[in-house]
C-alpha cells in the first residue's frame, strides 16, 4: 500500500460547476485520492463567476481555502508547500504565469502541472498565446500530467521540453454516476457547455436530426448558448444541470451525444469526464470520431460513432435491447479504468519516487488500460 501522501492542488475550481469541466474532473480524483488515505489542500482563487454558482461550497473529502491574492496564498502556506510531496497547478489558473513562477522558486519536492486542456494549450502556444502556461515553463515541472494520452505525450517531451509528460486522464466517481433506472423521456441528449467549434457538430449531429424526426424528443444541458439559437420546437433546453443531477439526466435518455472540440479531435486520445459520465450511467453513447476512441470504447461494442446526421438517425432507430448492450459494456470499461479511484492510482504511480522517465513511443497507449 503507498505510503499517505500530502498533495496541494492550485486548480481553477473545485467548488462550482458552472461553465467548466475542470470541478468534476477534481472532484472524482481528489475523492478517489482521499478514500486511499491521502492529504489534499484545494487552493481556488475566488472569482464572482464561480462564487455565484457553487454547488460544492464545503467538500469534505479534502480542504479547501479560497484566496484573493496568491502572494498571500503563498506566504500564507510557505511551509507545507516545501513539505508537500507533490504540489500540482491546473491548467485556467488565474494569474497562473506568475503563480507558477513563484512555486518554481520555492525548491519544492516535486511541481507538477495537471493540463485537463492540453491540445487547447499547445494550440494556443504555438500562436504565441500565454494566458495561464508560458512555453518557457513547462521544462520547471518534475512532470507534466496530460488530458490527452497517445502522441501528445512524446511532442511534449520531444518539442516542448517537458522534463516527464503522463497521461492523466479524466474519470467519474462511480458512487454518484449510476444508472437511476428512471422512465425515458428524450431520445437522444447532450450536455456541455457553449463552444462554437462544438456547436458545429451539436447542430448536425442533433439539431439537424431533431428537425428531421420531429416525433422524437431531444434536449441539450449547459451554460452560454446565445439566445440567437434557433432551437427546434422538440428541442428541450436546460441552462445549468449541477452535477448531482447529471446521474439522472443520462438515465432518462434512449442515447447521448458526445462532440468534441477541434483542438482535442486533432491531438486524439482526449476523452471528456462528460463521456465518462454517460457511460458510468449505462446510457449508450453516439460520438463524433477522434483518434484513440476505439481504444477506450470499442466501436460498434461500447459506443455508436456518427459522422453524420444520417449516422445519428440510424442509430436512435437500433432495438433496445441492442442499445442497452452498449451502454452496458462501456458502463464496465468505466467501471474498470475510469473511475476516480483508478485515476488516483494512476497519478499516485507517476508520483512515486521510483517512477521515471517514460521511453519514447509512437503508438497511442491509454494510461490505466491494464487495471
């Protein structure tokens, strides 16, 4: 058993949902990590757009400050930082350039970054963009823990300097992502937030369906959709769905749409914790194309994969009992690799003290696909 390990965590949120993958995808993990007996401190700078929106204001599986000021933040917790043995900025910090060159001067035990956006990152870098990451700091980490799996990891260390880049994927906690084994109400459902790339695929992938079976009933679930959308009249429309109503929201669907954004599509193997989600409820899945997909949910087997309107239409006509098969066999791929209790084992390995650097490979591999 590894011995308990103390971990501080700058991360964009953990308290509030809203607009954001990144709260999920830390609540699971830091859930999964405590469960194993592990310390964690969550540093969130307090911003009004999240601290209107918090459903996740006292979690009690780890602690939590909220700060204004990251010099106070800093000096304020000088000591365990030095002591940590792993501290860890997330990608969509605020101020995170400066935050990330303070901790690089503190000789601390082990500085990680967790980028839950890296194909973003990188395609901002390379047009020159440094919003939270500066190209020149990625060689400061000891490790650079990645959304993305399969290339991407070699073109960080290979073109970017990262001294040890790793898989960190997203995951789902399995106690609160179940099927609810409530009556079916849309044929087909989508959750995410505003993103104009992804809306490219939303709307040929369900509106277009939608308007062409007008029979059937759809919804779409997020924040910032512009109130210029023309959304069909079978079209239902749910502003914010907080997480303890996610389990819910895919039981009551026949399918679900996964789309995913341009940046991530191009570097593949970057499954979203929306994904997950869906699958950990048994609803089967129908997702545009990436490459690495077929590797974490076998097509056909796991997951319907669409690449157009027609696709979606053939698919939400498959027997139910075919399509329950699918959703059942991805709920046991979650069950087995994606859960936060599987990703904090993951990131436990590559913090351990004996973990090196990894050999250079030029065929995706999914990290945790042999638990």
């Amino acid at each position: 058993m590894t011995a308990p390990m103390d971990i501080v965590i700058f991360g964009l949120s953990l308290t509030s949902s809203w607009g954001n993958g990144h709260a999920t995808t830390y609540r699971a993990l830091i859930r999964g990590l405590a469960d194993q007996g592990h310390r964690v401190l969550f540093l969130e700078r307090d911003v009004p757009w999240y601290a209107a929106q918090r459903d996740l204001p006292d979690p009690q599986f780890c602690e939590l400050e909220l700060y204004d000021d990251p010099e106070q933040v800093l000096a304020r917790h000088a000591d365990r930082l030095r002591a940590a043995d792993a501290v860890i900025v997330g990608s969509y910090v605020p101020d995170g350039i400066g935050l990330i060159d303070r901790l690089a001067a503190m000789d601390l035990r082990r500085f990680c970054f967790y980028d839950i956006d890296t194909p973003v990152t990188l395609a901002r870098l390379r047009q020159g963009e440094e919003e939270y990451l500066a190209r020149r700091q990625i060689p400061l980490f000891d490790l650079y823990l990645s959304f993305s799996g399969g290339q991407v990891l070699n073109e960080l260390q290979r073109d970017w300097g990262a001294r040890r880049a790793e898989a960190l994927f997203c995951s789902v906690d399995a106690q609160r992502y179940h099927p609810t084994d409530e009556p079916k109400i849309w044929d087909l459902g989508y959750l995410g937030t505003y993103s104009p790339d992804r809306q490219v695929r939303l709307n040929e992938l369900l509106i277009e369906p939608a308007r062409a079976r007008p029979d059937l009933r759809f919804v779409v679930a997020g924040p910032q959709y512009p109130d210029s959308l023309d959304w069909p009249g079978n079209v239902d429309r749910i502003d914010h769905l907080p997480p303890e109503k996610h389990a819910s929201f895919y039981s009551r669907q026949r399918f679900t749409l996964n789309v995913t954004r341009d940046d991530m599509i191009a570097a593949g193997w970057s499954p979203s914790v929306r994904l997950f989600e869906a699958a950990a409820c048994a609803t089967p899945v129908i997702s545009d194309p990436w490459p690495g997909l077929d590797g974490l949910f076998p097509e056909d087997e796991a997951i319907l994969i669409a690449r157009s309107r027609d696709d979606v239409l053939t698919a939400l006509c498959k027997p139910e009992k075919a399509a329950c098969a699918i959703g059942q066999t991805a709920r046991r791929i979650v069950a087995t690799s994606h859960t936060g209790a599987a990703r904090a084992q993951d990131l436990l390995r590559a913090l351990s003290p004996g973990a090196g650097a990894r050999p250079p490979r030029h065929e995706p591999f999914l990290e945790g696909s042999t638990q």
